[in-house]
C-alpha cells in the first residue's frame, strides 16, 4: 500500500466488571489481487463491545470479529476491496449485515445467548483511503494536525433525542439513556453508518469503545495520542488513562498511525 502504518493494541476487563466482554481484529495482510500481480494491500481494525450479559455478550463480539477475520482471510488472494469506494463501502456493509444475521439466529436458538448483541466499528485501510463501517457506541477518531475530530456517531437514544432537537449536547451526555443502545448487531440493525476518508501522511486513527472516552476526557485522549510515543506505549496510556479514571467498563483500544 503506498502508506506505511504502525499499530497497536490492548484491551482490558476493567476494574468493576468480572470478564471482558469485549473483542478486536487486526489483520493487516490482506492481499488485493490487481490484474497478474498481488501488488497491493490492505490492512482491516476492527472493535466489538458485547452487550446482554457476560455469556451472550462476549459470544456476540466474538462472533462479529470472527466472522470479520473468517471473510477477509478466507478471500486472502480474491479481488475483495479493489474496486470504487462506493462499491468497497457497500461490500462492508453487507458483511456487516449478513453478521447481523448470524449473531440474531444464534440468540434465537440458544437459550443463555438471548437478547445478546453487540457493537462494531471498523476501519480499512486500503491504498490511499481509509472505509468505515460502524453500528453502535464502540467509536473510531482521527487526529489530524491537532484536530481530534469522531468519523462515528452513537447508535444511542440519547444521541437520537439530541438529533431530533429534544435536548442538547451537554444534556445528551449527561442523559441515563446515553448508553441505551438504538441498534446493535443481533438486536436490530436499520442502517450500517459507512464513511470514506482520504488518508494524509502523519494521520492517528484510534479506535475504541466506551470504557474509554466515557472515562477519559477527549482533550486527554488527543494529548495521549499526540504525545508521538508508538508502539504499544500509546495504547498502554490510553488504557493505564482509563483505569485511573476508576476503569468502570472493558477498555478496548487500537491506534492506527499513517507514516
């Protein structure tokens, strides 16, 4: 790919909460078959936040990402994301979909798996471009020349009253229902969010879910991640951040720099 990325990853249980009910992917060698020659590549980061219980919770995440690493190294050679935007967009979203499906069969038919469901953001890097696909409250950042800006928004009822104009920013921050999920994949999905960013040298793609940014201030989040320190000392300190912070939920993150 003409960008070279680095990348870390952790993920943590908390401090309140008894297992962790959330799951990631990275796979970051995808080959994308261009004519005679596998010459270009794609790299795919992916966070999952299991909601309905610690059973049917983490199955669900463990479901999505699974289904996520089953499609992409099983089409390791296939011409998979080499076409438009627009038709690369549309192949996350029936991906997404059709793990929809599957996780809501599963909670149908097993018993102690009822109502689970599950969050899920995800971002693909490929040549210059950078797809997201998101369902949920998990969330995907760009830092970019100091500006820390959210390429997702929540799936909740808060941010769905705020988006109607019954309350304000501040108001939705603050609102009990600021976790209420409006969809989530096994729950109810109407609509896959899809973006398609251009990448810049120098960009800092974070991905998370929200036992990180409901702990840990975004003004803190973006000195983190601008502190220029990778490897895996950013993620160390983005997680390390949110367990001072009292560490009330899993912490998932991945951050993902374009050299």
């Amino acid at each position: 790919m003409p960008h070279i990325i680095r990348y870390c990853t952790k993920t943590h249980k908390g401090l309140k909460k008894l297992s962790n009910e959330d799951s990631f992917v990275v796979i970051d060698d995808i080959s994308i078959k261009s004519g005679l020659r596998d010459d270009r590549a794609a790299a795919l980061f992916a966070v999952a936040d299991g909601i309905s219980g610690r059973i049917g919770g983490k199955k669900a995440s463990n479901m999505a990402v699974s289904c996520l690493r089953k499609y992409f190294e099983g089409h390791q050679k296939g011409n998979i994301v080499g076409g438009e935007k627009e038709e690369n967009l549309k192949v996350l979203e029936r991906l997404i979909f059709e793990i929809h499906e599957k996780i809501s069969m599963t909670s149908d038919k097993v018993e102690k798996c009822r109502y689970m469901g599950t969050t899920l953001s995800l971002l693909l890097v490929h040549k210059m471009s950078a797809l997201i696909a998101h369902v949920g409250d998990s969330r995907i950042y760009r830092l970019r020349s100091g500006n820390l800006i959210k390429l997702t928004h929540d799936d909740t009822v808060a941010q769905l009253s705020m988006e109607m104009g019954h309350m304000g920013a501040e108001e939705a921050e603050r609102h009990p229902l600021r976790h209420a999920l409006s969809q989530a994949l096994g729950q109810g999905v109407d609509m896959v969010q899809l973006r398609f960013e251009e990448l810049r040298a120098g960009d800092i793609f974070l991905l998370c879910t929200d036992g990180l940014y409901e702990t840990v201030p975004e003004k803190e989040i973006k000195d983190l991640l601008e502190a220029g320190v990778m490897g895996s000392q950013v993620c160390d300190s983005l997680v390390c951040r949110a367990l001072g912070g009292g560490g009330p939920d899993n912490i998932t993150v991945i951050v993902v720099q374009v050299l």
